[in-house]
C-alpha cells in the first residue's frame, strides 16, 4: 500500500490527511485515485490507515479509519555507526540499513578514512536522508532513520555504550568473540549499536581503544565483508537473533 | 593477504605456484616482491601458503610452503536462486552474496521478472562469474561461487529440493513461517537453499506451487527487503544460525 511520512508534505489534521508538496507528485505517478486506501505514517512508530476521498493536481486528501502501531518496527532499536566511506558507499549502507530495520545511521571519521566530508556537509547528510526516507516509504518502515555525521570515533564509541548492547566489528585479533556468543549471552535487549570500520578497517589502537571502552569487540566469521556489506550483514543477524527477521 | 585462484591464470605444480595472465597484472598493480607471501587457492577450498620466489613481468614464481582448508568456507552450502531482477541489480546480489558465503547463485524468470535475458546470456553470466571471482578474492573465500541461469522457477525449486533446507521467501501470506522457526527445527544441517523473487515479488500460485513441492514458505519479518537486498539478509541469517559468522 501506498505510504506517506508526517512532514514530508503530508500531515493530518480532524482525521483527515492531507497529502502535498513532493508527496502529492508522487501519488500522482501511484496514479492514486477516489476510493483507493492508503497510509500516513506520523514517523514515531504509528501507521494511520487512510481511504482516499478527493485528488486535486496539487493535493490528495484521504479520511484516517484506523490507526495502528506500525507492523515494520523492530523491538529492537539498533544504531549503527559506519567509518565514513568513499563514494556511493555510504547511499547503499543508508539504504540497505534502513531496509534491514535500522534506527539511525552516523557516520564518523578515523585513521583509515581515505573520504573526507568537503564542502558542506549539510548537503550530503539532507541527501542521505532523503535516501532514508525512501527506503523507509518502500519497505514499510514505522520511522525514518536519522542519518548524520559523527565528529570522531570516540562519540561513536559514546553514543554505543549508550545502548544495552555496544558491538565493535573488528577483522582480527584474538580478544574478538563471536556475534552470535555475544548476542546470544546479551538476554533480552531492548537497543544495540554496531561499529564498523572504513575501507581500510580500523588501526589496532583504535581497537584497543574499543576495549577500554568496554565495547563488545566482535568477529563476523572469517570472510571479509566489504565496508559497505558489514554493517547490513551485522543489523540482519541482530534481526534474525532478536526474532526481528 | 594477497590471493589468487587456480584457473583464473594461475597454477601449481611441483610445489611452485605460477601467478600468469590476468593474475599476473594484478600482483603487478599490488607491487609483488621476491619475498612477499601470498595465497594460491584451488577454488576447492584448499589455500596454499606460498612465499615468491621470482618475479618477471609476465608471471610470478611463489614456492608453496604450507597447504591448509581455507578458514573463509562455511560449514553449510548455500544455494541462492533469485528471480532475474533489472539492471545491475543482478551484479550485486552476485557480490554480496559471494562475500556472506554462497556456494551458488543461479537466476531463474518467473512471471513478474521484467528482466529479460536478451541477447548472447553467456556474456552475462561471464561478466557474474568476474564479479564472483573477484569478491571471493576479496572476502578470502576458498571457492568462487558457481553463478547461472536457470529455465524456469520449477528448476528453481528442483535445485532448492536437492538440499536438506529448502527455503521459499514470500512476502504476504498466512502459511508463512519465520525464517528463525524454521532454520532453530532444522537441526544440522549441510546444505540450504534460498529462493526469493524478482522486482514485483511472487505470484501467489507461484507460492501455492512452492507450498506443494513441500520448501518452506518464510517470512523475513514485516519489513519488505528489495529483491537485491532479500538474498544477502536471509544469507546473513543463515550463516548466523548455522555459526558461520
């Protein structure tokens, strides 16, 4: 079913939603029409379950019959906290994650970091997180991620201890324990935080760093996942354990 | 480490591995020295630990010292068999699918593929192989996944019977079961299958039949994944529940 975001040209007031802006330029390629049923999201986590009832060119209007908790959102609210990427790596981890059931995205700078963030960074954050807000509307998720930047590694380690479960993602050493020997000895957790490195992966010192911290300093298995595939493969297998997936 | 596979221009006899061809101009651009370490895999799983012993423009010499299972093979076989999607969309279930630790990857049309194998498909299906090898370099992989294409979903579902988990993912439908009740009552097992769908997903007869050739329909939770993310996600899953990551 069609899905709308409160804020993103939409809104509800009296029971009745107003779809505008850019939103109402996509119902009109949905080709949405008098009668059909849609769904306003409030972006907290709440689906409100609309009937359409008249289309102008500039807006749609639609009555709300039922509102419910959104079906999409996970019990478990994961952050995820990337080492700044090259390219078009950091739009596929926005939307990848956002897909697998992520509840925000930040990226920080380390050692290995060959990008930098140039010029200002407003404008790459506003378009990752219209890439969020995409991924969210498509695949029926209850809000849409907050993506941003960090301003080093030792916020992310701060905003993981933040959470029940703060997980490292390192590619040696012999301090590291499985994923699954930490998730599965975590108990019930209601917030998680995955940290993954750059192209390069993290300098030892910055793991060890890690350990001071008290992260959970944690192997995927002995294949290398790209920096871009690290972060969804570590969200999916917290879905899978945490009976999100 | 360095690592190169038997076939793709490189060889071993007589305890020497000689890194030719296309392998050649690789270990060219990573400035291979006399000295230097690296690893010549059969793509059977076996890893040869070889130290380079001479080093001329159109080959590298490397004496193998050391022959060991390679670490980066999981423990189950896994078949991925995803309805053909557009674009390079194909490309990248092929890359992430290498990197989570497929075995396989065969495309098969169904009835809402909009992607049509046009034209000379070996050309296609070379170009995935290229991209399979490479990521199974990458990842450190020991074999490089076998990537195909199939004639229709009944070959699909033949491949995915012929393990011992053959799973069907769906994304609507009461007879689903989790992902995660299924894989926790399937005891040990050696080999899975994957099946998911193209752009537009399944039919429902598509799935009725799937019901009937007795593979498990499953649910990956209420979010809807892309049909290029759905693969690398219940890989993920797999590989967590079987205690390969």
């Amino acid at each position: 079913m069609p899905r709308f975001f409160i804020g993103g040209g939409s809104n509800i007031a009296g029971g009745v939603a107003f779809i505008g802006g850019e939103d109402a330029a996509h119902a009109k390629v949905l080709r949405i029409r008098v009668g059909d049923r849609l769904i306003v999201c409030d972006g907290a986590g709440k689906d409100h379950h609309c009937t359409v009832t008249k289309v102008t060119d500039r807006q749609v209007e639609a009555e709300v019959f039922e509102t419910v908790p959104c079906p999409g959102e996970p019990s478990v609210h994961v952050t995820v906290l990337a080492g700044l990427p090259k390219g078009d790596r950091a739009d596929f981890i926005v939307q990848k994650c956002t897909e697998a059931g992520a509840s925000e995205i930040l990226f920080f700078p380390c050692h290995r970091c060959v990008a930098r963030l140039t010029g200002p960074s407003e404008k790459k954050v506003a378009r990752w997180q219209r890439i969020a807000e995409e991924a969210a509307k498509q695949s029926g998720r209850g809000i849409i991620p907050r993506v941003g930047v960090l301003e080093d590694l030792a916020q992310a380690f701060n905003r993981a201890n933040a959470t029940d479960l703060p997980l490292f993602m390192y590619e040696t050493g012999e301090q590291r324990k499985t994923l699954k020997d930490v998730l599965e000895n975590a108990g019930t957790i209601s917030s998680a935080a995955v940290i993954t490195g750059p192209e390069g992966g993290f300098e030892p010192y910055e793991a060890q760093l890690a350990e001071v911290m008290k992260l959970h300093i944690c192997s995927m298995g002995p294949r290398i996942f790209r920096c871009e595939t690290a972060p969804m493969a570590a969200l999916a297998a917290i879905m899978y354990a945490t009976g999100n997936m």
